[in-house]
C-alpha cells in the first residue's frame, strides 16, 4: 500500500512538473484543450485552409475570396486595413463557415502605422530599448483600430553589409544590441497580454542568417558555418523567442545550400526541438515556390512536400500548400500529424490572440488614435534620440538671435513623401513635418528662412538648381543642406553597388561651401553612406537616418539646440565599398594591423617585392573605417575615469561588478551611451576584438559626474566552442567602458 502510494505521489508530481514545464513553454491547457477538440473536428481541407494566407488589396469585397473563407480554404489575410472590410471578412468566418474559426489579419507595420517613426535602423541608433517599446506600442494601437492583429516585425538579420538594401529594416551589424531592440519591440507589439484588441503578433524574420546575403544582393546566398550562425546570427530570434514572440518568418536565402524555407535544421531541430517554439512559422512571400528556381525542389508539389517536412505552418502567397497538400496526403507522401500539427501552431495563436472570444474591431476607434499627439512627441523623441552627430567644428548648435537669415536646400529639405523611408504602406505624406516646414514654422519669425531646392530629387543630376543654390547661399548666415536618399533606395530589393550619394548632391554641398558660408549637412537615408567628401565639404554633420513623421520638427530643435544630439551608430560606416564588409566586432588576425604599414602613395618605384608590412589591411585605404559602431558626437563631451572592477580573478557561476565615474565636461546638459566591450583574449576558436555586452544613457548637467555600477554574469561571456558546446572558457578578458567600439583603455580579468 505504502509502495502504490509512492508511485501515486510520482506520477502526481511528474504530471504537475509536466503541466508547469508545458504552460512555461508557451501551452496554455485550456487552449490546448480547445484545440484538440477543433482539430478532431476540421476535415483535411479545412486543416490545409487555416495553413493558407492571402494577400489582398482591395477597398471591397471580393466574392472569390468570400467562398474561399466560407468554404474554410482561407486561414489568415494580409493588406486588408479598412475596419469595415475586416469585420466582414472576420463575419463570414465565424457566422458562415462550418466551424467559424476566425481571421488572423496581417500587415507590414515596420515603423509605424500612420504615425511613422525613424526606420528600425534609426530606432538603433537611439540605444533606448524602452523608447524603441514604446513606439512599438503606439503602432500596435494604431494598426489594431483598424483590425490588424498581426505584423511582420522586428527584422532581427545581423547585417554588416550596408550595400544590402533590408539593412534599413534591422538594426544593425551588432548581436546583442539587435537582440536588445528585438525584444523591447516584440514587448511593444505583443504588449502584457496578446489578447488585448490593443495587441498584435509580433513575427521575428527572416530565419534566418539573411543579413549576410553575399555581395549585399537580395535572395542571394549566405555561407554561414553552423558556429557563427549559433554565436552571431541566431542569438536576436531566441531572444524574441524567450520574450514570447508568437510568430517567426523564413527567410528567402538558401545557406550552404539550402533555402530556409525547407531547412528542417533550423526549423525543427532548432526553433522546435531546441528553443521549444509553440508559435507558428509562415514562410516569407512565395519563398515556398521560390525553392523551384532555388534547384531544390523539382515542382510546386515537391516544394510543398519539402516546406511541410522542414516545419513551415503557413504560406504566404504561394497556394502551393493548399494546391498539393491534399494529393500528397492522399498519396502518402506525407503525413497528416505534419498538417495537423502545423494547423495546431496556427490555432495556438489565434486562440492567444483572443480571436475566437474577440474577432470584430470598433469601425470607428481609428479616428481617435491616428497621429494623436503622445503619438506624434514620442516620435519626434524617437528622431531626436536617433540622430547621430557626425562632425561638428562648433557651428552647431546655431543661435537664433545671431543667425539672421538661413537658407534651407537639398533635394530632402521639403521630401515628405522620401522621409518617410522604407516599407511605408499605411504613413500619409500629407501628414509629414519636413525640415523646411518646420524651420519656417518653429524660427520663421526669428530667422530669415531661405529656400532653393538645388536638385529635385536625390538621383537629379541638372546643374541649374545648384547655381541657384549658392546664389541664394551668399546672401545667407548659414546653410543647411538636406540630403540622402528616396525612400525607395532602401529596403528590400534595393541594394546598391555604390554608397556615395547618388546625383549630384556631393557636387551641391562642395558648391555650397564655396560660398565661404557655414554649411550644416544633414542626411536622411536607409542605410550608412560613403561620406569623406561630404564631411571635409561640412562645417557639421548630422545623420538622421528615414526619421518618419516627426523629421523634420526634430531636426530643427537639434540644429537650433533646444534637442542635443546623444544618438550613436548601430553599424559601421565604411570610407568606401570596397571596405565592405567592415564592422566593429571582427575576428582577430594572426598578423593585425599596426598602423605604421607602408600605404599606396608611400611605396617607391621599382619597389623590391616585400610585404609592405605583413599586417591585414588596404594599401589604399588601411583598415579604419570612417565611423565606428557606437560613435555619435554631442554638444557636449565626456569623460570616463576611476574604471573599477570588484575582483580580477571570477568563477564561471560569478557576477562581475564594476563601477566607473562618468563627467559631462562640457558646457552643456547631454546624454552619453555608456558602452561595455568585452574580447576573449583566449579561445579554442578565434573570438573577436570586442564584443558589446552592456549600454546605458546617462544624461548629466554640465560639470556633473556620476559614479555608474554595473553588473556583468560571466555567464554572458559564453560561446560556442570548438566542440559545438555554449561554455565559458577560463582565461584572461580585456573590458572597456567608453563611448564608442574604438575608445577607452582595457581593464584586465581573468575567469577560473
């Protein structure tokens, strides 16, 4: 008796542990429940329906697309906006079809619904996770009052190819940084509670390793080895994983061969069975067909076969699965657990959602949170923390009551449409402050506002609006030049060769500042810019990235000083192309650049056929690029002293303590990104010269110091080793605290 009443309290015990584990994995057991009950109900057709996304654009509705989600052959839609529209959609779902499963509706809200804020890339920049939430939240409030509950965002592709057009759409070349920002967007998205009507699905892409597309190209092959994707690519999507992201996209590349789309490695035997992913997996538009022209699958039927057999749920705009499914369960090919379980992952997160107790939106809720004014400040906030001060010989910031008149040009100057940068579908120009709206309405009765385009356009070549230009710049007490690129230079499927900016906008600033005239320029582009020339042209330069609605007010406080710039760089910006790829967080060398090589123009005639220098470098340009990750100037300066750590000597299991004294040293209030470097002096594999591990805006009063503690478990120090194991390796550590990737001196630890 005593014996049955062990294995009694056992069993109780190993169910309890099981049911804990399964609700921490992301199973709720009612909802498990109710889709047990549904699934037994759902005929295959039904199952291969709720497997099926459509796009569509439309201001009305299609009765093609009405029979096909009455008959239970459509599961979700992307591209429908009109409140209207969707609740019809969602009443033909539930009142309609047999089993009344409602729509999920999707759409890309990358940053920003109506109220745009910079491009991800730009949100980087700001190393301000909390503010990076916030604006996801108010796009999630925005995009939802319409009946949006889904959206294919935040884009975590570590990329350190600027000539790579989605490098807008990421965050940068730096993996914990992306992860930060990644997960502080997935938070802004899915806000506490993923049913809320306020909240929608976050979807992490492209899964993944897209960023390194090789020679920048879109769709193009990447060539990761397992252990760089697991230390530098995968650590962002587990993050967004962990911080319960409910959807994850594939991505369009093929790596080492083969497409994500039907890569059963990354999608079962990681996401699955590793990270426990309980989400659902669409692929990106087409990319299931697309493994056709890939060569890896014969025909739309093996395509199918092989998507469903990697771990893909749902495809997007393929009709592949609903079109072959059915035949290739028929004729054994696959297995109905596959659909079902594929079909179990999409109700999950319906069911998370509150789609079945909560399908319909108020048709009218949009009116009242579209550009409401919180809205409206926090993206100005998002421009202001954004904007990365390049170069600065103390023009800015410029005083009102000593400039008298000031001419505003460049093809950017007045682009509403432009700034609203990449993959814009539901932000209104009309609604766009650009810089020279906001320079004449903010100082206009202080200041003379000047205004001659020079070019029409980022890409305009006509010499005519230069000489107008310059004319106009003579006759002013500054100048301030607008630059960059179209919004359309950017994103997806616009990758550049050339990084300089296009037209003849280099030729404008060169002419500008030829008029002896102060010239303040700033860019707005999706991406890092070739800009020697542009700077030596410059008396300062300012980087504003795509800054959205809100650009131009934004710009006009920093230029005029009420804002101070405290924006850093989340990617390297190259001296030219041919640097590419170049970032911060390399692998050491066996023969490192000195910095006392023989360079191009050095080397003499008839030279003896030596190395000049045996070091990794260029001949022509050395190694240093023209900025670095993390450099951003302020109108201030400051200075780290008094680096201390609490021990020298750490155990694995340990936490390193630190403090430093941190000193506005100049005249001004500002705010620094502290930033925390760490390099793995020692490895079984080469580790990189530094890696980021921590940051931190500190904003002090001109004088201040203040004594910073920070916390670092040795366990972040891990990597994957040269067994394929995530350890900690004992050894000697160097850690800088600074400013940027290149400042600061080492502190020197061990770890037992």
């Amino acid at each position: 008796m005593i014996q049955l009443k062990k294995i009694f309290l056992i069993l109780v015990c190993t169910s309890v542990m099981w049911s804990c584990a399964q609700e921490k994995n992301g199973f709720d057991r009612e909802i498990e429940r109710k889709i047990d009950r549904l699934v037994k109900k759902m005929t295959l057709e039904e199952k291969i329906g709720q497997m099926n996304l459509i796009s569509f654009f439309n201001s009305n509705i299609d009765q093609q697309l009405a029979d096909g989600i009455r008959n239970g052959q459509v599961g979700s839609l992307i591209n429908v906006v009109d409140p209207a529209l969707v609740n019809e959609y969602q009443r033909i779902a539930i009142e309609e079809s047999r089993l009344g499963i409602p729509l999920i509706i999707g759409r890309d809200v990358i940053h920003g619904f109506k109220t745009v804020f910079p491009i991800p890339l730009g949100l980087a920049a700001t190393f301000n996770p909390g503010l990076i939430e916030q604006g996801a939240r108010v796009a999630a409030i925005e995009a939802t009052s319409t009946g949006v509950r889904w959206t294919f965002s935040p884009m975590l592709d570590i990329s350190r190819d600027p000539r790579w057009g989605r490098i807008a759409e990421g965050f940068g070349e730096d993996t914990y940084l992306t992860s930060v920002m990644g997960m502080a967007m997935v938070r802004g998205y899915q806000g506490d509670d993923p049913a809320d009507p306020t909240a929608m699905a976050a979807c992490v892409k492209h899964f993944a390793g897209y960023g390194a597309a090789e020679g920048g190209r879109d769709y193009n092959s990447t060539f990761i080895p397992e252990r760089v994707l697991r230390n530098v690519y995968l650590p962002p999507f587990i993050a967004a994983i962990q911080e319960g992201a409910l959807t994850v996209m594939t991505s369009f590349n093929d790596n080492d061969g083969i497409p994500s789309t039907g890569n059963r490695f990354l999608l079962r035997d990681i996401l699955r069975d590793e990270w426990d992913f309980t989400g659902f997996v669409v692929s990106d538009w087409t990319s299931i067909y697309e493994m056709i022209p890939h060569g890896f699958a014969s025909d739309a039927s093996h395509a199918s076969q092989l998507a469903l057999e990697a771990g893909v749920d749902m495809d997007m705009m393929s009709f592949t699965y609903v079109s072959h499914l059915g035949e290739l369960a028929a004729e054994g090919k696959i297995s109905e657990k596959w659909i079902d379980q594929a079909v179990r992952n999409i109700l999950r997160v319906k069911f998370k959602l509150g789609l079945f107790d909560n399908p319909y939106v108020d048709e009218q809720m949009h009116k009242q949170v579209f550009y409401a004014p919180e809205h409206l400040e926090l993206a100005r906030k998002s421009v202001v923390e954004s904007a990365v001060l390049l170069s600065n010989d103390g023009t800015l910031p410029l005083d009102a009551s000593k400039t008298k008149t000031l001419l505003i040009t460049g093809p950017m100057a007045d682009a509403p449409y432009e700034q609203l940068g990449t993959w814009i579908f539901d932000g209104e120009e009309q609604r766009t402050v650009t810089p020279l709206t906001a320079f004449r309405q903010l100082y206009g009765n202080a200041v003379r506002i000047l205004y001659e385009p020079g070019l029409a356009f980022s890409r305009d070549k006509n010499p005519a609006g230069i000489r107008k230009a310059v004319a106009a710049a003579r006759k002013a007490d500054a100048v301030i030049v607008i630059v960059g690129e179209e919004s359309i230079l950017s994103g997806e499927a616009h990758c550049l060769a050339d990084l300089n900016l296009q037209g003849a906008q280099s030729e404008l600033i060169a002419s500008l500042a030829s008029s002896g005239k102060p010239v303040i320029t700033v860019v707005m582009a999706g991406r890092p810019l070739t800009l020697s020339r542009e700077k030596e042209c410059s008396n300062a330069l300012l980087f504003a990235f795509h800054p959205g609605t809100m650009g131009g007010t934004a710009i006009a406080d920093l230029i005029f000083g009420k804002e101070v710039p405290s924006g850093k760089l989340p990617v390297t910006f190259p001296v030219s192309s041919g640097q590419i790829p170049v970032y911060y967080n390399h692998n050491r060398t066996g023969r490192p650049f000195l910095g006392n090589e023989t360079f191009i123009d050095d080397i003499p005639l008839k030279a003896g056929q030596t190395s000049l220098g045996n070091t990794s470098f260029y001949l022509d340009q050395g190694i240093a690029p023209q900025f670095p990750f993390g450099f951003g100037l302020s109108y201030t300066s400051f200075a780290y002293t008094n680096i201390h750590l609490d021990k020298v000597l750490y155990g694995k299991k340990d936490t390193i303590s630190l403090t430093f004294d941190l000193t506005n040293t100049g005249k001004r209030s500002g705010t620094e990104v502290a930033q925390l470097y760490v390099c793995d002096k020692t490895g079984s594999v080469t580790r990189p010269v530094k890696e980021l591990k921590k940051f931190e805006r500190i904003t002090l009063e001109p004088g201040e110091t203040r004594t910073v503690m920070w916390t670092l478990p040795v366990n972040d120090l891990a990597f994957w080793n040269l067994q394929m194991e995530k350890v900690v390796e004992p050894g000697q550590f160097d850690l800088w605290v600074a400013g940027d990737s290149v400042s600061g001196d080492p502190v020197l630890f061990e770890v037992y």
